[in-house]
C-alpha cells in the first residue's frame, strides 16, 4: 500500500489506510500548523519524526489508552500521593515540560524537534495541549503534556527526575480530569512504562469510534485553568 503524501490542504487519509509495517504509519509530509495538528488530533492520527525527516503520520492498530474510571493507583502510589512533599500543578510551566521531555531524550535522539516544541507552545496558548508538572520546593522534577480532544486526553510524552514524578503525576491528573467529566486518557503506542500505569490495549476501531464520541462532549470549563492539584 503506497504512504500517503500530504499537500498543502488540510486534509488525511483514513486512519485503516495506514501501514502495518512500521506499525501505523499513515502519511508524510505538510506542516506543523496548529490547524492540521488539531485535525490530525481529532481523527486518532499524530506525528512522530525525528529530526531531519520529512513530518510522519500515525495511527497505529492496536492503540493504548485507559478509561478515568479504571485508572486505580497501587497501594503504594496511593500512600505516596497521601504522604508525599512533592506538589503538582497544572498548566504552570508548559514550555518547561515539553523541553524536558526533549532532553530526556538527547542521548539517543528525541522525536520532539526544535519545530515540534514550537507547535505544540502554539497550541497550548490557543488552549488545546497541556501540561501536568511535579515539583520539590521549586524545582520541576516531573510531569508530562498532551492535548485535549473534548474528553479525551491525548498524552504525548513524560519525564521524571525523582522516582516515580511522572506516576504521580499521571494519577492525580486522572482523577482531576475525571472530576471534570473527563472519560479516557490515550497513550498512543503501547511501552512498557505506559503498562505499568495501568493502561491497556484498544483495537483502532474501537478507539476511532470512542474518540468520535467524546470529541463531541465537552469538559467543565474550570478543568484546563492554571491551579495545583496536590
């Protein structure tokens, strides 16, 4: 099946035409700009390159994602998330995230390009991507960000200083985004890291049709404004 090329209209393949080697991929090419970013969002399909490559698009079968109500924290995390001295935030250092989620990923090479951090900046300031932070006094020593599809949560990368940051974080965002009728947390492609925080397969039709659905409701209006949450 030949790759799909993009133009310059906003505009993509249907996610079932996509490769199943390498595992999803859908097209290549067109641009960063915030509108295709978010029809790419809103139709299950994302981009992931690295630098020097022309823009790659994905929608990989299975997906891997987890419904809010079944996100339950070990008996562990949840006495963490009780005791700890760590705070996280929300929405309170976005450009800081993503470039720590970059140079988590210096040494074997990042997919999060100088021109990726620029576009999902562009749509955090027209409010559809998010960041989740963790703290130790005033040092940012966790978190990760994503985009916001109606009551969906798009997840696009995390970093962690301290042990377990990013599963702190994961976990009080969830019941916060459950709070606000959010209804399901996507992680893209599966990794071990992922499954260990609970999440589970989803064939692609049965994402595609969830994602048609909660696109089209809306969460509390509150949900996204910049507030601590632990």
């Amino acid at each position: 099946m030949p790759l799909y090329q993009l133009g310059t209209e906003l505009r993509f393949p249907k996610p079932s035409l996509a490769l199943e080697d390498p595992n999803g991929l859908l097209a290549i090419g067109g641009d960063l700009s915030a509108q295709r970013l978010i029809l790419a969002y809103n139709n299950g399909i994302f981009p992931w390159y690295e630098e020097g490559q022309e823009i790659l698009w994905w929608s990989p079968e299975p997906r891997f994602g987890q419904q809010c109500a079944n996100i339950m924290p070990s008996r562990s995390m949840a006495k963490l998330m009780r005791k700890t001295q760590l705070h996280v935030t929300l929405n309170m250092a976005f450009s800081d995230v993503v470039h720590q989620c970059a140079a988590e990923r210096d040494e074997t090479g990042t997919w999060i390009t100088q021109d990726m951090q620029k576009a999902y900046q562009a749509l955090h300031k027209l409010g559809h991507a998010h960041s989740v932070e963790v703290w130790q006094n005033t040092e940012l020593v966790g978190g990760f960000y994503g985009i916001a599809v109606g009551q969906m949560f798009c997840g696009e990368s995390m970093f962690h200083r301290v042990s377990n940051a990013s599963k702190l974080a994961y976990f009080v965002f969830s019941k916060h985004f459950e709070n606000h009728k959010g209804q399901y947390i996507d992680g893209q492609m599966e990794n071990p890291h992922l499954r260990s925080l609970g999440m589970q397969i989803k064939p692609r039709t049965e994402y595609l049709k969830l994602l048609k659905q909660l696109k089209a409701q809306e969460v509390d209006k509150s949900t996204w404004q910049a507030q601590r949450l632990l």
